[in-house]
C-alpha cells in the first residue's frame, strides 16, 4: 500500500477492483510512520469483530503471538466487553433462577 505525503499531509492509495482510492490519513504529523498503520489496522480489524486468524493472515504474520503486538485494547472496546460480561451474567443469573423453579 503506498504512502505520499501531499503538501502537509499523509495519503495512502488503495485499489479496489482496480479503482484507485486515496484516503487521507489522519493526523499524521512530522512523527508519522508507515508502520504506525500496522498497529491501527490491527486494532480497528479486533474492534470490527475480527478473530485473530483472520487478524494474523491479514497483517502477514505466521503467528497469532506476532499479531497480538499489534492489536491494543480500546477503551470503548473495554466497554463492550464490560457491557456484554454484565448482559451475560444477567442471563445466566435468569436461567437458574428458571431451573430452579421447574425442579420445585
């Protein structure tokens, strides 16, 4: 995926079906390298639901632990994760309660 800077700022071109596609990358300063993009790519695959296989095959790597360097937990991902852990005791909480009261 190749990476020009414009004037001030950081481009990188994709192509889709042969369509070049040039996205503006954001608040990518003085510090900016491609490499960063590895570990953003990482995160955003883990936060849109992606297991690690598909991260790790993804990125290029031979192992998940390699892939694992570049995917960081979010804060909002920590929420969901929170959220969905307090949704599943509150179901499992339902159902013993429920084969309780069938086995009276």
């Amino acid at each position: 995926m190749p990476v020009r800077k414009i004037g001030d700022n950081w481009y990188f071109d994709v192509r889709i079906n042969g369509v070049r596609n040039r996205q503006l990358i954001p608040n990518a300063g003085e510090n900016f390298r491609f490499h960063d993009l590895r570990h953003t790519a990482g995160t955003r695959l883990a936060e849109a639901g992606a297991d690690a296989f598909t991260i790790k095959d993804i990125l290029g790597h031979a192992s998940i632990q390699t892939s694992a360097i570049y995917v960081h937990a979010t804060d909002e991902g920590k929420r969901r994760a929170i959220n969905a852990l307090g949704q599943y005791a509150e179901n499992f909480g339902q159902k013993l309660v429920k084969n309780e009261k069938e086995q009276v």
